[in-house]
C-alpha cells in the first residue's frame, strides 16, 4: 500500500529499522503495519537494515527494533522499541499531539532523517 501524504513539516514519520533474520523484527511487522489503519495522516516506513543499507549506512544499528519518529526534520524519538505496539501507539499519539520532547542529538540520525524523506519524495513510503 502506498502512503500518498506528502512529507512536509507537519507530517510525522515513523520508521522502524530492523533485520530480516531478527525474530523480534519478524513479530513486530504485522503490528507496525497495523498503524497505517490507526494513523492514516502518519507515514510508516519499514527499513530492513541489510536490504535498504543504503538508506541507514553509516550508521550502526545494534538494536532490534530501533524506532525513529520524526515531524518534517525533527527527531522526536529514536531508539529501541520491543514490539509492545501500545507503547509505540502512545509514543505517536504524544508526537501528534505535540508534547514529545525533541529526541536527544544521537550520532547518525539527523542524516538518517534526510535520507529517508529523500527516498519517499523519490519513491513514496509503502506500508510494510
């Protein structure tokens, strides 16, 4: 399914980086692709690390699942995120609602940010 938002700086983004072969990953999908239903103004982005390592290079991610959400060029929040998707709905719904604080400067992650919105002004995001 193809998001037709487009992203603009009110637009929030959730991407989540995770690995094919990561079983936790594996578990999460079906969930994270639930979101889109929920959050019809929200662009979701799956990113298996290895297949779309373009998109995450340099940048090492270690942990499965990372979460990034961001509004236009604002990081709100990236880190680690087990598949308690009532976390992650609570998280987006702060976000929406304007009261998550701007995520902490992580290494990487403004450049992630730039080459994600990159590649859905090129490509459109698809829900997982």
């Amino acid at each position: 399914m193809q998001s037709t938002t487009n992203a603009s700086d009110s637009t929030l983004m959730v991407a989540c980086l995770c690995a094919s072969w990561c079983g936790t990953c594996d578990s999460y999908r079906p969930l994270f692709r639930q979101l889109q239903s929920q959050f019809p103004s929200i662009l979701l982005h799956w990113v298996d690390i290895e297949d779309e390592s373009d998109l995450v290079d340099p940048m090492e991610v270690e942990n499965f699942p990372t979460v990034l959400i961001a509004k236009g060029e604002n990081p709100l929040f990236f880190g680690t995120l087990l598949p308690h998707i009532e976390t992650l709905q609570r998280l987006i719904t702060s976000c929406i609602g304007g009261q998550a604080p701007t995520a902490p400067t992580v290494q990487g992650v403004d450049a992630l940010l730039r080459r994600l919105q990159s590649f859905h002004r090129e490509n459109g995001l698809q829900c997982p």
